[in-house]
C-alpha cells in the first residue's frame, strides 16, 4: 500500500533515520562546533514552548534555530516558521536552515516560499536528491505533475540512499504517462479521463474566418455569436492515448461564416532520456455554412524538455495532408509546420514563447503561403483563484502569385480574466483586437471581438 502524498515529507524524515523533519543531522554551519549544541537546544526549546518574548527577540541564529526545531516538534509550525526565517534573517545560511524553512511552509501550504527554500537547498551537494524529490511534492500540489515527474526523476537519479530512491520511484509509478506538449492539458495523476467543456457568447465588429484558417477574408458585418467546445483525453493503456476535440461556432447575422470542426488523434508518449517525446496521428473534418470544406490527416513528432530551474523547451513538428471538398477543391494538398516553444511557470506567473514556421503546397499557389508566426503569452494568478493574462501574436504570410500579392502582415492582442464557479467550473471574459495589413484590399481589415463563458475540466 503506498503512503498518502500529504504524508510522504514527515515518513521520508523517519525512514531516512530521523525521528522529526526539523531535527534531522544538519550540517556543520547549524551545530556549535564547541559541542555545546544538545544543552542550546534544550534551554531554547523551552522557552519556544512557552513563546517567550527573549527568544523571539533573540539576534542568535543558533537559539532561534533550535526553538524553530522545539515548534515544529509539537505541530506548531507557523511559529516554527518564524523561527527559522529569523535564524535564516539573523546569519544563518546553510542548508539546514532553508530546509526547515521549506518544510514548515509546506505545512502550512505556502508552496511558492516551500519552493524557494528547496530550491536553495538543492545547490548542497550533500541534500540535493532530498530537495528534488520535496520539490516533486510541491509539484503535486500544486497540480503540475510534468514539474513532478521531473523533480522525483533527479532525486532517484541523485540519491545515494536507497530508501529515497524507492520513494521517488513509487512516486513516478503513481504519475499518469508524461504530456509531451505543453500546450496540451497536463494529465493530473490517477485521473483516467479528462474532459474539457466550454460554451461561449461574444460580439464581433468584423467577423472573420477561423484566426488561422487557410480560407482568409472579413466580411465587414458585426454580429454576436455563440460558441461551444468539447475536450477529451482517455488513456488506452501504455503509453497510448486517445484525443479528440470539436467545437461548433454560430453567428447571428453572418451565417456564411459558421464554422464547425472535429478532430481525433492517436498519441503515443514515451520518456526519452531528459527528454518528453510524443508521436501522434489522426484526422479531422471541418464545415462552413453547415458543409463540409474539408478533410485534414495529420501525423505529429514531438519532444518537450525542462531546463535550468523552471524552463520546459518543446519542439514540435506537424505534417497535414488536407482533402477540399467542392467546391473548395483549392484546399488540397500539404501542410507543414515545425515550431518551437519555451515555457515557464514560477509561482502564480506562467510565460510563453512561440515561433512557428509554416510551408504550405496546395493544389491553389495563392493558398500555398510561407509563414512565420510569434507568439508571447503572460497569466498571473491573483487573489480568490482570479486570473489575468495578456498576449500578443504577430504573422508574416507571403505567397508567390504573379497576379497579384498576397503578403499579410497581421497583429493581434489579447487580454483575458479568468475566475472560479461552483465546482471545477469558472468563467472567463476575453477581448482580442486584430490588424491585418495585406497589399490586396479584401484581405485588410481591423477586427474587436469580445467575449464572455464558461469552461471546465473534469
């Protein structure tokens, strides 16, 4: 029987020889080379029972080490807490002392100050692999079983004690096959479905196609519009998965420009040394004005990897195969796309960078546009679980038609507000505003679109 995650930190003090966390062999720089270090303790630790005006008051790092140590043997940890950062505030700055730090404030669940203490005690040699596998669990609870899985794989790969490498491995044991893009949804451990639903109402000034479809134009109306979408993810056993997505969008005053679209993919992740690596195959349909415009098959390669302290870099590469159905027969023919990305989420602020490179051979040489796209996203989680982000893309199309030219160059900006509902579902608010410079004038326009919905994940 495995022990309980919230239990595993005080277990692992025990079953590495130490009666508490906080009163674990510590290195030199929290001892009294003089051995005068049990009779400190034993004076300190009570005068921290009763919270004494002398000891809190005290500038030495030692005494305020030792009554953090007495605090948290008796559960108290919020004081303990205080008495470690004051030891830490007041000279002291081994390994021992930020230790402390970050197991008193997992206890009391401030993750990101229990993250930057590990994080500090994973430069000692000597409690790295300790440090890596406590950062795992501040991973897990902090739903971020990729970080997890990376922090449980250096402590089993850097642990010389036998007892920590077996815990780490049944951590990683417990973790559900790793997600090799991050742009999909992390699957949380043990969940063995994930489903994904949102539904949506907005007003657009200048409704457009799909933001990245083949098939480019405005139609200078306005309308409101309504819009649903479905998510699921399900295991398959192994390393197999299956994926699949579909959305249904619906205009009020510009019914030529509804779309639908429905796709499902086979996916296969696999660990590959440091490295994420994921294959992917399937197919997908798109409608417009309720017929069908296209078939796409699609196989994808890609491999995602962190990278220095909290960077995940992912290269992707996706080749498409699309089918037009009349009368958009032009759609025909190749995609292709490689793109890399870095990604980064350090406490409540989440980053991310994309370039993209996109090739296109289609039976039409004015759909058979070369493009680069960028792409920087920025999310900050506020109080009471809110959420703000901001974004901004900018892409250069440009296809060779000696008729005429069709290069584009397009801005977009973003900003978004996200928060809690009942349960796992919240709401969120959207604005996006688009400039699409082209030298043909059908294809420049200006485009608001706002929008308000509901979304959750179970």
């Amino acid at each position: 029987m495995k022990t309980p995650r919230h239990l595993l930190l005080p277990v692992l003090a025990c079953l590495l020889g130490t009666p508490e966390l906080a009163a674990r062999p510590l290195p030199p720089e929290a001892t009294d080379t003089s051995g005068r270090m049990a009779a400190t303790a034993t004076t300190v630790s009570a005068m921290a029972e009763t919270g004494t005006a002398e000891t809190r008051a005290s500038s030495d790092p030692r005494a305020l080490f030792a009554a953090g140590t007495a605090a948290s043997r008796e559960g108290d940890f919020a004081t303990a807490l205080e008495f470690f950062i004051a030891a830490r505030d007041a000279g002291m700055d081994g390994a021992a002392v930020h230790y402390n730090i970050g197991v008193s404030a997992w206890e009391l669940d401030r993750l990101e100050l229990a993250r930057e203490a590990f994080l500090v005690v994973a430069r000692s040699p000597e409690m790295a692999a300790l440090a890596y596998y406590n950062l795992g669990l501040v991973s897990l609870r902090r739903d971020d079983p990729e970080a997890a899985r990376d922090w449980f794989r250096r402590a089993r790969e850097h642990s010389e004690e036998e007892t920590l490498r077996e815990l780490a491995e049944l951590q990683l044991e417990g973790l559900a096959p790793a997600a090799a893009t991050v742009g999909r949804v992390a699957r949380r451990a043990r969940d063995p479905v994930l489903v994904f639903v949102a539904a949506s109402l907005g007003y657009d000034d200048n409704v457009a196609l799909v933001a990245d479809g083949d098939l480019l134009g405005s139609s200078d109306t306005p309308s409101a519009f309504a819009e649903t979408s479905l998510g699921l993810s399900v295991p398959l056993g192994g390393a197999f998965s299956l994926e699949a997505a579909g959305f249904v969008l619906r205009h009020a005053d510009a019914s030529e420009f509804d779309q639908a679209g429905a796709q499902a993919e086979l996916v296969y992740q696999a660990a590959l040394g440091a490295w994420d690596g994921e294959i992917a195959a399937g197919a997908g349909l798109n409608w417009l004005d309720g017929e069908e415009y296209e078939q796409r098959f699609t196989m994808l390669l890609g491999a995602t990897r962190r990278f220095a302290t909290d960077w995940r870099l992912q290269l992707q590469y996706r080749f498409e195969d699309i089918d037009g159905s009349a009368p958009f027969e032009r759609l025909s023919g190749r995609r292709q796309e490689a793109a890399v990305a870095l990604y980064r989420r350090v406490g409540a602020q989440r980053l991310w960078f994309e370039y993209r490179l996109e090739f296109n051979d289609r039976d039409s040489a004015a759909l058979s546009a070369d493009r680069h796209r960028l792409d920087v996203e920025w999310e900050r989680e506020l109080h009471n679980r809110l959420r703000v982000g901001f974004g901004a893309g900018w892409r250069d199309s440009r296809t060779e038609v000696r008729v005429f030219d069709l290069t584009e160059r397009r801005l977009e900006l973003a900003a978004g507000l996200a928060g809690p509902l009942a349960g796992r579902w919240e709401w969120s608010l959207r604005y996006d505003w688009t400039r699409n410079d082209a030298k043909t004038p059908f294809f420049d326009y200006q485009r608001h679109r706002v929008v308000a919905g509901v979304q959750g994940l179970f």
